[in-house]
C-alpha cells in the first residue's frame, strides 16, 4: 500500500482509540495492514532493534493469533516481548486490546451505502486479509436485516410531527426502474424525507397513492403546501386529485427554460437560455411575465414551437413570483435543486450495485439511502422566511387562519 509509511507511524494510542470508535473502518486489507504492523512496531519500540542489549526486553518469538470483529476472525501473527529481568512475557497492547470482540453496527452498512461493495468486501477479505467467516453473503444477510427496519421506519414515520409548508416530487432511475419520491421542507427549513413510490412512468394513479399514503401518515395540509416539481403532467394531476384547493404548484424554472431551448438551434440556445434565465430572475411578478411574453413573441419569428413552450404551463413557473416571494425563497423553491441533489447522491451511493434484483431489495436500498442523506441535509436558504410563504398560501388559496386552543 502506499500508504504504509503513515499507517506505521500513527501513534499507538490514536489506532486504539479509532479501532473502538470506527470498527467498520477496519474491515479487510486497512485492518489487517494496520494491527499488523502496529503490534509489531509496539514491540520494536519496547525490545529496539535486533540484538539491541541495552533495552531491558528482548524479542521472544512469534506465535500465531487472531481478532474478533462481530464474532468473525481475522489472522494475524504475534510477536511476544520478554522482560529480562523478570523472565515475564508479553503480547502488545493493541493486540490485548483487540482481542476484545468489536460489534460491528449499522455505521458499517453507511461504509456499504458510501462506496463498499459486498463483492469487492468479500475479494479483498479472501486475497489480501486472508481472513475466514467474512463471507458475502453473510453481510448480505446482515444488511437485508437492518435494511427491512430502516424501510420499515421510512415507512411508518409519523408525518404530524413535522410541519410541512412545502413539497418536492421527483423521479429517479436505478437501472431502468423508477422511484418517485418526495421530499418535505418544514416550517424550520429542515428537509425531511417523506416517501416513495416504485413505478415504471409518473403517471398521476401511482403518484396520487403516494399522496395519498404521506396523508395516512398524518401529513398536515390544511394550511396550504406549496408543491415543486419538473412540469409533469402526471405529478401536477395528481396534486389536483389529492389536495384540490389545499395546494399550489411551482414549476421548476430550470427545467422549464430548458424545455423552452431545447426546440433551439445551436446557434439560438445561448441566446434564449440568458434572456429567459433573466425574466425569471425578475422579482417582480408582472415584470417577469412581460418579459417572458416578449419573449414569446420573439420566437414566433424564430421556432413556433419553442413560443408555444414559454407559454404552456406560465403561471405554474411563475407561482413563487405571484406569491411576491422571488427575492426571499425564491434560490430554493423555485426549481428542484434540492431533489436533484438528493438524486445525485442516490446516484453516488448505490453506483456499486450491480443489480437490482427485484422491488424489495430496491426498496430496502432506497429507504437506506435516504435515511442516511437525510441528517446531512442543510436548512433551505433564507429559512426564517418561511413565515411569509404560510401566510402567502393561506391568502393564495383563501384559508383561514387556524384557531389556537
């Protein structure tokens, strides 16, 4: 390994002190490379170097030794130190203290979610630890396990406890097979995630049951939310079946002035893309929509089909901008950004599965993933407005203010 040199010279009360606190960093090859050469430069330190006579040790050979990790073994070789004095003999300390058997927890399965395959686990176990009982499909079951309760938890969590003021709904593909999930931003900032749905197209019957499975779980909607999405028809019905007049949609900036250029030529997108990104960067809501009927305009000359886009779905574009909010939350709920980037790191964290065998065990990696993205997750931009956004919905869609007991 290449870095040898470093792992030799850590000191050795810092290895004990990382071995107890991240035993799942200490799996195979690092774990192995590391107490190997640390017990043996314990016993440099304390005998010196060969034939050294003025050190009060001497070396006393070597015997044969393991580790327990979670009840599993590791081989490793001992060296033995004697006390000339006393004739007394000794194993390392670090040693002594790993034979004491680590628990390995679900930090492991985060080692997993965050890069590890079980099959590059298993090859490096078997070729360079030379360990046994660390088997593939061991960890494999151990992971079903702990996953079936973290899907299990996704799945029953208590929606009431949190106060939603708004939602983002989007689709993701793992090999071909679409999960649509969404994501709640509450009156705090905090982004919670609040479900998911497998489904091969987003077609407003599988989303609406979504919808519907975050209102059995209690979701708090009678103050208005205001839901984000990329413009698509089966989410935007299914927000209408479901909500009715409890709920706004937002329709992602980004992916709309995208949809516009699209129908571009080369030579034209650069154009466009500046002059609808500037519309939408209006704060004003009736500056913003002139803008984009000019632009409208334009293109009639340029691409009908490029003008007919900049108008179909308008008013959902500019909903955050009717609510006089562009200025204060507009970085954050005016396009998916922050899904996009849960989607990202969906992406980054099973990159190592080869293949999804079927709906459970997607649905399992899934609950997972977004269990373990989400403490991570920073507050929404400009969060302590917010305030403003409840009051906006409450008057958008003429609701009363909900009586305090």
């Amino acid at each position: 390994m290449q870095n040898n040199k470093i792992l030799i010279e850590i000191d050795k009360e810092e290895i004990i002190r990382m071995i107890q606190n991240q035993p799942e960093l200490f799996v195979g090859e690092t774990m192995k490379d590391i107490i190997q050469k640390s017990i043996y430069k314990e016993a440099e330190e304390k005998a010196g170097e060969r034939y050294n006579r003025d050190s009060q040790y001497q070396r006393w050979g070597k015997n044969p030794g393991s580790v327990s990790i979670n009840n599993e073994k590791v081989r490793l070789e001992v060296p033995r130190i004697r006390e000339k004095d006393s004739g007394k003999t000794e194993e390392p300390e670090i040693y002594r203290t790993m034979k004491k058997t680590v628990e390995v927890d679900r930090r492991f399965l985060r080692y997993l979610l965050n890069g590890l395959s079980q099959k590059k686990y298993k090859k490096a176990a078997q070729m360079i630890t030379d360990s046994f009982g660390l088997s593939q499909s061991s960890m494999s079951r151990k992971f079903n396990r702990e996953a079936e309760k973290a899907l299990k938890e996704f799945d029953s969590r208590d929606l009431s406890l949190y106060d939603i003021v708004a939602i983002l709904i989007d689709g993701k593909y793992f090999k071909k097979e679409q999960i649509v999930h969404a994501v709640g931003i509450t009156m705090n900032g905090d982004k919670i995630m609040l479900g998911f749905i497998h489904t091969t197209t987003e077609n407003s019957k599988s989303i609406a049951e979504l919808l519907k499975r975050l209102i059995n779980r209690n979701l708090r909607f009678e103050e208005g939310i205001l839901f984000i999405s990329d413009g698509s028809k089966g989410i935007h019905k299914a927000i209408d079946e479901v909500f009715g007049d409890k709920a706004l949609l937002q329709r992602c900036q980004w992916h709309k002035r995208e949809n516009i250029i699209s129908y571009l030529s080369d030579r034209d997108k650069d154009l466009y893309r500046g002059k609808l990104q500037r519309a939408y960067d209006e704060p004003d809501y009736h500056t913003a929509k002139s803008r984009l009927l000019e632009i409208n305009k334009e293109l009639q000359r340029v691409n009908r089909s490029a003008a007919n886009s900049v108008l179909e779905g308008l008013e959902e574009s500019l909903t955050i901008h009717r609510l006089g909010l562009k200025e204060e939350l507009g970085k954050s709920l005016s396009t998916t950004n922050i899904i996009e980037n849960i989607n990202s790191q969906l992406s980054s964290k099973s990159k190592n599965v080869k293949r999804w065998k079927d709906s459970e065990m997607r649905g399992r990696w899934v609950a997972m993933m977004l269990l373990e993205i989400e403490p991570n997750m920073y507050r929404i931009i400009n969060s302590k407005k917010l305030h403003l956004l409840r009051t906006a919905l409450r008057t958008e869609l003429k609701i009363e203010q909900q009586k305090v007991a």
